[in-house]
C-alpha cells in the first residue's frame, strides 16, 4: 500500500492508530519486562507492605510488599499470552471445524452445528467457569477452557464463508480435475475465509483478555504468587477502602488493553472491507 493511503487511514481513524500505539507499546513493555522492572515481581519485602505510590514504589505495594509497577509490567505478559493463546487455539479450530462443516454439508455439517448451538446455548462466561473448574485452576486450563468457549463463534462464521466460497467457479473448476476434499479445504476454502476470521480475532484478543482476567478474578486462572492482572484485583478489593492503589491499577492495565485491542480491531475491519478501498 502507498504512503499516501496509511496517512489517509490515520487521518480518516485516528482511534484505530491509538489502538495499535496502545498494543504496541504493551507488547514492548512484555518483551523488555526484565530490563525495565525495578524490582523482581515476586519478592516480598513485609517491612514495605502495602505501602503508598511514592518514589520506592512508584505505584505502591501489595501486602506482601511487593512492587506493584513490576507486577504490573510482569502481568502484561500473561495477559497477552491469554488473549493470543485463546483467540489461536479458537482461531484455528473453528476456522477448520467451519470450513469441514460447510463444504461437506450434510450430517457431517448437522452434527458440528447441532454441537455448536449447544455450546452457544450457554452464557460464555458460565461456560468457561465449569470448564476451568473441570480442568483444575490454573492458568494454562483457563486459556483451554476460555478458548473452548469462543470456537463456536469462529465455526459459525467460518461455515457462512464456505457456503459461499464453494460456489465459486476455482472450487468447482478442482472438482471437476479430481482434487480432492483436503486439497479443496485446505488450498481453497480456508485462504479465501481468513479475512474475516482475522477481524473476528482482532476484536476477540480484548474479550478473551477480560474472560481470563476474570478467571483469575475468581481463583481459576492464574495462581498466586503470578503476577497476573485479574488476580491483583482479586487480592486487591479487600484492601480497596484504604489501601485504593492495589487494585486500581491493575483494573486501569485490563481496561487500556482491552480498549487497545479494540480500536485495533475495528482499524482491522475497515482495512479488510472492500468498500474502504474505493
């Protein structure tokens, strides 16, 4: 694409640039965690528990006394490996269930989709709860069970895509020299259904975040000592009256991340519609 256009889409979206700043410099801060903490995350110092934002702790303590601005920085990791992890695991299975689904149609398509109206049926969230709480609390099980979850979603709209796609005179051109099912699906299908898969998964990254957040929240994602966003919060209400800082903070790191990841989504989607590009 020519110069000229990124400028035109940063003058036309000026939120979708501050989303992809926002993701970019949470990104760098998870890769250079180590060199730009300044103190290690799951140190306690007691004798500094709970201490208020100030020149030591530039964003306080918890009651451990360990540094909340390490944490948080450290926590930036595990949230976007949550949101990336799910949004993949998602992605890729739904993208194949769907595109299965729509091109063999029939009972193969039946039984998927019957099965994913199931897992629709219930509320994400409860869902991914007894998943996580099946799975064991842990932090690797909250991104299965979250994951899990949001598939459904991609098959839906991947199926929708095949239905389309297959009509196509290319698909019906393979059949016709012999190709076969897998060849068709996999060379096909599946190239020319990305392009919504990947707005779908943009715009996902936030939810999947606040999701695995919440686990945490609740005790079924991460555990303690990990310095984990949704976790901070969880330890961090009881102190919240006096000590405000503990889990104010970490709240503000979920809420500009997810926010980022969705500007960056819709940023995403006009790139990708046809009709931005006339």
């Amino acid at each position: 694409m020519e110069l000229k256009y990124y400028r035109y889409f940063a003058k036309q979206y000026p939120l979708t640039v501050v989303g992809t700043l926002i993701i970019l410099i949470i990104g760098l801060v998870a890769l250079v965690a180590p060199l730009i903490s300044p103190h290690d995350p799951l140190q306690l110092h007691l004798a500094d528990r709970l201490l208020p934002p100030g020149h030591t702790y530039i964003l306080g303590t918890d009651e451990m006394g360990r540094d909340l601005f390490s944490r948080i920085i450290y926590g930036s990791r595990l949230s976007l490996a949550a949101g990336v992890g799910i949004v993949s695991i998602a992605g890729i299975f739904g993208t194949v269930l769907g595109s299965v689904s729509g091109f063999l149609g029939g009972k193969t398509d039946l039984i998927i989709m019957r099965l994913m109206d199931i897992m629709l049926a219930f509320p994400s969230l409860v869902l991914a709860l007894a998943l996580s709480a099946a799975l064991g609390p842990n932090f690797r099980n909250s991104i299965l069970a979250v994951a899990v979850v949001k598939i459904p979603v991609y098959v839906r709209l991947v199926r929708g895509q095949t239905l389309s796609v297959k009509e196509k005179h290319f698909v019906k051109a393979a059949q016709t020299f012999g190709a076969s099912k897998v060849w068709i699906i996999s060379r096909h299908i599946i190239p020319n259904c990305l392009a919504p898969v990947m707005v779908q998964a943009t715009l996902g990254i936030g939810e999947a975040i606040l999701i695995a957040a919440a686990l945490s929240f609740i005790g079924l994602g991460a555990q303690p000592p990990a310095a984990e966003w949704g976790a901070m919060v969880s330890m961090g209400r009881t102190y919240l009256l006096d000590q405000w800082w503990y889990a104010t903070f970490p709240g503000i790191a979920i809420f500009i991340t997810v926010v980022g990841f969705n500007l960056f989504g819709d940023g995403v989607r006009d790139l990708l519609d046809p009709r931005f590009r006339h």
